[in-house]
C-alpha cells in the first residue's frame, strides 16, 4: 500500500557507529517508523546510554558495543547479533573515522586506521552477517544494506584528509560492486553521502554552523531529520528499487555550479 512505503514495522536494523552523530540521527528515525534497531560504538557506556534515550519513548533501541576495526571485531559484532536474532532486515555500516594532518607529514597509521575502518570495516561486517541478511530477504520484501559515505567522497574537500576522503570513494564504488553481487540474493545495497552536519566527526559544521551555512546552496547545515528522512527511504518499501546508488545530503554542495 501507498500509505505504507516508509513504514518500517516488524523489521530489525543494526546500525554501527550508531550512539551518536549521523548513526544516532538514523537510529532515531528508524525507531519512528517501527522498526527495532540494534546500535553498535565502540564504547559500551555511550552506546548503553543512547540505547536507553532512544527507547523512552516506547520504541525498541538496543546495544551491542563493540569495536569493528577489525575484520575479527566484525565477526564479534555478528556472531553478538546472531545469538540475539534470527534474521537481519536492514544493517547501516556508519562506523567511520578520519585524519587530518598536512601531506609531507600524513603518517601511515593516519591512512591504516581510516582505510580499515571505513572500507575494510564495511564489506567485512556485511560478509559476516550475509546469512543473516539472506534469512530476511526475499523478492518482495528485500534485505537492504545501507553505507554511509561522504560527499568529500565525490569531490575534493580542501582539507588535508588524504585518507578520509580516498576512503570515502572506495566506498561508494565499493557500493556498487557489493550491489551488483548481492542484488541476485535480493539483498539492496546503496549509500549515503553526507555534507555539512552537527557532529563530533565535523566539528566545523557544529562549532561554526553559521559560518559553514554560507557556503552550502542551501544557506543551512544538515538537520537530523534530513539523515533520517533518507535513510527511511532507502531501508523501506521506497527503496526496493534503489540499487548501488549513493545519495547525496549535502544541500547542494557537491553538485552545485559555480554560479549558484
């Protein structure tokens, strides 16, 4: 039914990276819709405590910390879901980090720690958690697989974040290799690709929100509702048919010409 396509009742999400900034934004509007939603941090304090926020309000919010850096803390982080549920509906891979540091001194754990985590990490978890997603697919009503990029994926930011941003691009097209295999099983994966939000990864945009407001088209930085909104989209019936796509929430930025 029409009335139904952002519905997300009766289904189960995992999402990492998820107790705070744009994971926590997701989670957030996934719970809104229905759906029961898992968080993963790698601190078990926050995750804990923004589960238990997330679910006052009588929706269903849980944790499981856990470090996913690591192929071996991917299984961890699978094997921790699997004990608990049957299927999996929709898995967000949000888990992410960045280095800043100028280019003849960018050090190899700056580009190893980013690498690992926002590439590595994704493909890995969702390997690992491919039955699961298998267990809840079916051609009518797809599994989705939801990465979360970044518009400096898309274009060049000019701040030194050498490894970020080329992280960033692997992804996206990481996304549409995973999407072209994965499709077959019914499993949907695409992505979305960020700009300027209040968090603690862009402390810019929380710190000096006016300032970086006057650059964006839009003449605004990103509200919770913006990352939410799409994220509904693509995990929901709306989305089925969305396949390796990445979506740009950016107001304008990456896409923009010079004369706007």
């Amino acid at each position: 039914m029409m009335t139904d396509l952002f519905s997300l009742a009766g289904r189960t999400a995992l999402i990492t990276g998820g107790s705070r900034g744009i994971g926590r934004m997701i989670a957030a509007g996934f719970i809104a819709q229905g759906a029961r939603v898992y968080i993963s941090s790698r601190k078990a304090a926050a995750c804990e405590a923004t589960a238990a926020e997330l679910s006052r309000n009588g929706g269903t919010c849980l944790p499981l910390p856990q470090d996913v850096s690591t192929v071996e803390g991917a299984k961890l982080l699978a094997r921790a879901y699997c004990e608990r549920e049957p299927k999996l509906d929709i898995l967000v891979n949000n888990a992410g980090a960045a280095w800043l540091a100028e280019f003849d001194a960018f050090p190899e754990k700056g580009w190893d720690k980013v690498m690992d985590l926002n590439v590595k990490s994704p493909f890995f978890l969702t390997q690992a958690l491919a039955e699961s997603l298998r267990n809840a697919a079916s051609k009518e009503k797809p599994a989705k697989v939801i990465n979360v990029a970044s518009i400096d994926g898309i274009r060049p930011n000019p701040q030194e974040t050498y490894s970020y941003q080329a992280s960033k691009a692997a992804l996206i097209h990481l996304t549409r290799r995973m999407a072209a295999r994965l499709i077959g099983e019914h499993i949907v994966v695409s992505a979305i690709a960020p700009g300027a939000f209040a968090t603690e990864m862009n402390v810019i945009a929380r710190d000096h929100s006016e300032e970086v407001a006057a650059r964006i088209p839009a003449k605004r930085i990103g509200a919770d509702e913006d990352m939410a909104g799409v994220a509904i989209y693509l995990a929901s019936r709306a989305g089925d048919y969305v396949v390796g796509v990445t979506i740009t929430v950016d107001g304008g930025v990456a896409f923009a010409s010079a004369s706007i």
